[in-house]
C-alpha cells in the first residue's frame, strides 16, 4: 500500500483554500461584525451577548485559510471589545471558567467541530483576563442550543484558591 502524501490530498498543502469554506467563514465573519453586543455584568459573572453572530465550526476554519480567519477572529475581538465597552465599567478577573452557547435555528454541528477561540482571545484583548493560559481560563465550554442566531458568553471569575 502506499503512503499517503499530504499534498496530493484536495484543500491539504497547496496553499489553496476551500471556497465553500472560505464563503462560510466570510458569511460568519459578516454576521458577527453586524451583530448586535450586549453585555451584562453580576457580582463576578459577565455575561456577553451576539445577537446574529454566528460560532464558525471547526472544519470551516481550517479549510477557509488564513486572512479569511484572520479576519474573522478581528470581528470576534471587536465585538467582544464593543460589547465590554457599552459596560461603562471594565470587569477583569484573574481567574475564569467560560461557558459559550451557539444558538441555532437548525442543523447544530457536531460537538467535536465547534471551538470558540477567536471569542476566548477577544475576551482577552478587551482587558477582561490578564492571559489565556490554563492557569488564568480553567474552563472553556462550548454548547449548542435551539433558537434564533445568536452566540452567548458567560465569563464566571474563580477565586485563586480553585
């Protein structure tokens, strides 16, 4: 039998993105910079909402390439950014456990295809956690639910003694 090659595999090693994976991805990252962000915050619960946004899937990211997840994960920190903003106080936490819920109307993804990574860093870069590191984000969930788009964050502070 012979070896597999990578570069002989179609979208693997030739540089060339997916176009039905990179549409997806733009069709995300479209949603995502017109959505609406709120925020809300409850002792040391943030919770972040997007209403519209949608949570690109595993798969559609590595098949997209890189600026169009370039220019999704811009959109996911910007949102996030507008979302602690209207906050009109800045929540920081040095410890966090994150639950993120994708609400969809229909077709929910496989729970080993969604991945929230893009939402974890914007969180980060709008000054909510000093890092991202398993020390600082314990927890990182991703959930799926029925309903209109929309894609909801709760960031829950810990004490250091966890």
């Amino acid at each position: 039998m012979a070896a597999v090659r990578w570069k002989h595999l179609p979208g693997r090693g030739s540089g060339r993105m997916r176009d039905s994976d990179a549409r997806r991805l733009r069709r995300a990252t479209e949603a995502v910079g017109s959505a609406f962000p709120s925020a809300s915050l409850d002792g040391n619960v943030l919770t972040l909402r997007f209403e519209g946004a949608r949570l690109a899937t595993l798969n559609t990211l590595l098949g997209a390439g890189h600026w169009p997840q370039r220019a999704y994960a811009k959109a996911w920190h910007q949102a996030v950014a507008l979302a602690v903003y209207r906050l009109r106080v800045r929540p920081r936490f040095e410890r966090a456990r994150i639950l993120v819920v994708r609400y969809t109307p229909s077709h929910p993804a496989d729970p080993d295809n969604l991945v929230a990574k893009a939402l974890v860093d914007g969180i980060r870069k709008a000054g909510v956690l000093p890092d991202d590191t398993p020390e600082v984000v314990q927890e990182v969930a991703v959930r799926q639910a029925q309903g209109d788009p929309a894609v909801m964050a709760r960031v829950t502070g810990t004490s250091s003694d966890h």
